[in-house]
C-alpha cells in the first residue's frame, strides 16, 4: 500500500486547514519501495459460465444466491454505463427484476444489486434472498433481464427511469460532508484532474446511451458466475 499514492480530505473551519494539512505532512515519513525479484503473473481468471441446472442444496429454509461477473475500473469508459445496468438490474422499484421477481414471480424476499469499481478492475452482482425451492427460478430470471438488456430489448422508458435513478443516487449518496471528503480522498489517488468527484459522475451520466448499457450486460453474461450459501 505505501507504492500507491496517498490523499488526505478534510472536513473543518477554513481556520484550521492549515494546521492540519501540516500535521499530515509532518507525518507522512520517506520512505523506500524496493521492487520484488518475484515477478509472479497474477493467475488469469477462467472464464465463468452459467450453471446449466443450476440447484442450490435443499436443507435450509433461506438462502443467498449471489449471481453476477466481471465489472470496470473507475477509469474505463463503460463504468458509469454498470452503475445504469444495476438500476436497470436491481432491487428498487421499478427495474426490470424487481417487476419480474416481486411482482411476478413473489421469489425474491431480499434483493440488491451492487456495481464495485476500484482503481484497476470491477464486479458487478445481484445477491438475492430465497428459498431453495425458488432459487433456480431466481438465478433464471437474473440471467433473462441481463439478456435482455444485452440483447437491446428495453421497455419504453425504462433507460430514462435508470439514469434518473443514478443521478439521484449519486447526490443522495454524497450530500453529507464527510461523505464527499472520504469520496473525494479516495478518488484523489487516481489522479483524475478537473471538477469534483460528484460532479463527474453526474457528468459521466450524460454520456451513456443504450447501447453502452448494453455492452456492459455483454461483458457480464461473458463472466457471468452463480453461487449460493
């Protein structure tokens, strides 16, 4: 960790800001990396499949089906169109497998949708709560919404309703202070130049269109994995 860059965000009277930033300069000691002789190769990811048949164990009342594959890195140009495909994906009112899992089918007692990125690599997921009995038709109704955004098959409006749900997302997420200071902080290690963190992805937004939304489905379903527990 001390080979990567460092950011420090503060949330205080400007009167302060002096002090501290100084006191976080005096604390941050020189320090040498040297580079391993070991060149290890970081193992290569097989490619996941979907479980044909899928069949969790049956000697349990609830479990947790984790279904989902590969993500973006903050950097790459598809990962706000990720953040659109698990509104489109997700577990609030109004997506594609919240209407199909709780309106339709009643299979689905806890879901949500979680699009990770970090500095180099993504994931993205579905983790829904079940029962054995329902958990196949669970993991199918998965696997059909993301076909079907891959395959660019969106109800009217349904595009429109998700970016209006990141956008909202991104400035609820981000309205308390020392939230945006630890966004902020973070997003300082990568180095990115110009506005704000929030702003950018509110920026980022504007710039995705269904097909983009669609690519990402793709490259899920490409590394697409499902897992219970």
């Amino acid at each position: 960790m001390t080979a990567r860059p460092i950011a420090a965000s503060l949330v205080g009277p400007d009167e302060l800001m002096g002090e501290a930033i100084d006191a976080v300069a005096a604390s941050r000691l020189a320090q040498s990396v040297s580079s391993s002789q070991d060149k290890r190769k970081a193992p290569r990811l097989q490619e996941s499949r979907r479980v044909e048949g899928f069949r969790p164990a049956a000697d349990t009342d609830y479990i947790c089906l984790a279904v989902g594959g590969s993500g973006a890195s903050r950097r790459h140009q598809l990962q706000p169109a990720y953040e659109v495909l698990a509104a489109l994906v997700g577990g609030i009112p109004g997506s594609l497998l919240y209407e199909r899992l709780r309106k339709e089918l009643g299979a689905a007692y806890q879901l949500q949708t979680i699009n990770t990125a970090f500095s180099d690599c993504g994931a993205w997921r579905v983790l829904a709560g079940t029962t054995p009995a329902e958990a196949a038709a669970v993991e199918k109704a998965i696997f059909a919404c993301l076909d079907q955004v891959a395959s660019g098959r969106l109800p009217e409006g349904a595009f429109e309703f998700a970016i209006a749900q990141c956008r909202g997302a991104v400035l609820i997420d981000n309205e308390d202070p020392v939230s945006r200071a630890y966004l902020t902080g973070a997003r300082a290690c990568d180095e990115l130049p110009g506005e704000s963190p929030v702003r950018r992805m509110e920026s980022a937004f504007k710039t995705i269109d269904a097909d983009m939304v669609a690519e990402s489905a793709h490259r899920v379903l490409e590394t697409y994995v499902a897992v219970s527990s």
